[in-house]
C-alpha cells in the first residue's frame, strides 16, 4: 500500500513537471536610455516616478492579450497610463505574434523625448501568471530594456 502511494506521488510530480509551462522573458537594451532620440525615459534616478509605475503596475490584471485586441489605454492612475499600443493583429517576430504593452508618461510630451516608462512585448492568444507580466513591467523600467514575453 505505502509503496502504490509512494509510486503515485513520483508518477504525479513528473507528470506535473512535464506539463509546466515554460515562459521566457528576453530582455532587450534600450539604447540609448533617456534623453533625446529615446525610446523609454530613464526612471532610475527618479523615486517618484518609480513609484507612480510600481503602483500601477501592482493593480494591472491582464494577463492575456487576442492578436485581434484594439488598441488602447487600458489603465490609467494619476500620472501614468498602460497602453496596448500596436494594431489589431499585433506583429511578428521570430515565428510568434506578439502586443506591444508601454508604460506611459500622461502629460505634454516634449518634442523627440520618450514618455514611455517601460515595454513588455507580449506573445498574443497566450496566458502568462501575473506576476510574470507585472515583473516584465518592473525590469522593463528597472534595466531600461523591452522585455519580450512569450512562451
Ligand atoms: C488568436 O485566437 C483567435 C481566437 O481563438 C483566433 O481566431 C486567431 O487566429 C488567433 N491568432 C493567432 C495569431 O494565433
């Protein structure tokens, strides 16, 4: 008996562990970070940015984009917003499709200065656990890179 439970449990823990979902998160530099010409502002001299972004980023709750989504905000708070940004089908790189998800500055933007905080290019028809979509947010932010999810 103890040795059909024993069985049981191995046999249990490798199926779980060959279904596992494996999800990747590339990163990508954004080069250069901040200032003119930017892609995505550099926050990490600034607390109160930092701070208005981690906030939004604990209450988003997507985690899963249709390729066929429409574009938009999707969250706003106080000095920040997330938009879904590309177009309906989102795009195609490296055999898979992907949406494109930033972190927005609200406000005047200052003409050829970034207001993108972060970018978490995101596979689309997938679901990922959230703390791996709001973790992609933060490190997006934290090591100014595009972070590209998929699975
Ligand atoms: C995404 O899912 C929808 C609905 O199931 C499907 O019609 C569409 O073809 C899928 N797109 C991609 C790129 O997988």
């Amino acid at each position: 008996m103890h040795l059909y439970s024993l069985l049981c449990v191995i046999i249990c823990v490798f199926a779980f562990e060959c279904h596992a979902q494996q999800f990747y998160a590339r990163e990508e530099p954004v080069e250069p970070c901040g200032g003119k010409g930017s892609k995505q502002v550099d926050v990490r001299g600034s607390r109160e940015q930092r701070r208005a972004a981690e906030t939004i980023i604990a209450s988003f709750k997507r985690d899963s984009f249709a390729c066929s989504e429409k574009p938009g905000t999707i969250i706003t708070q106080d000095s920040v917003r997330i938009d879904l940004q590309d177009a309906v089908g989102g795009f195609e790189r490296n055999g898979k499709r992907w949406r494109n998800l930033q972190l927005q500055q609200n406000g005047p933007r200052r003409p050829g200065y970034p207001s993108t905080i972060a970018t978490v290019l995101i596979e689309c028809n997938k679901t990922f656990p959230i703390r791996l979509v709001r973790k992609a947010f933060v490190d997006s932010m934290a090591k100014c890179a595009m972070i590209w999810l998929s699975q």
